[in-house]
C-alpha cells in the first residue's frame, strides 16, 4: 500500500484503504455484502462520532446489516457472535 501513501502525501484512512482493497477495480461495488455492510457501519460511525471524540467498539444503533446478511462470521442480531 506504499503506493497509496505516496498518491496521497499521507497514511490512507481505515475507509481508504478498506474501499481500495474491497471494491471491485474500476467500479464502485464492493467485493461483496459483507464488505459493503462494514463499509456503511464505518460511514455511520464517522457520522455519528467527531475525529478524536471516544467512540464505542460497537455501536448497536448504527449496526444495521441487511436481512439476508450471511457473512461467516457474527449474526445479524449479533455481530460478535463468533460461533
């Protein structure tokens, strides 16, 4: 990821970096349902919390993944499940 860091004078984001190594090359769509869950997640977070203000390990309100969520690891009503 030098590369990246050199395009961008600075260390990418957690955001940046996630949505370079997780969207499909030349276009918007994540790799998959759940990468895109857990890019929206990020995207409430930021909203919800300012930069440098403690935030929580999860935040139950901004989890909302879809119905169908079948990633391999958590639940839906339960994302740290890990059975």
């Amino acid at each position: 990821m030098a590369g990246a860091r050199h395009e961008l004078e600075r260390a990418p984001t957690f955001s940046e970096l996630f949505d370079r190594t997780h969207k499909r090359k030349g276009t918007d769509d994540y790799v998959s349902e759940s990468a895109r869950t857990i890019a929206t997640y990020d995207r409430t977070m930021a909203d919800r919390y300012l930069e440098g203000t403690p935030q929580p390990d999860l935040d139950p309100e901004a989890w909302d993944p879809p119905a169908h969520d079948d990633h391999e690891a958590g639940t839906a009503d339960d994302p740290t499940d890990l059975s």
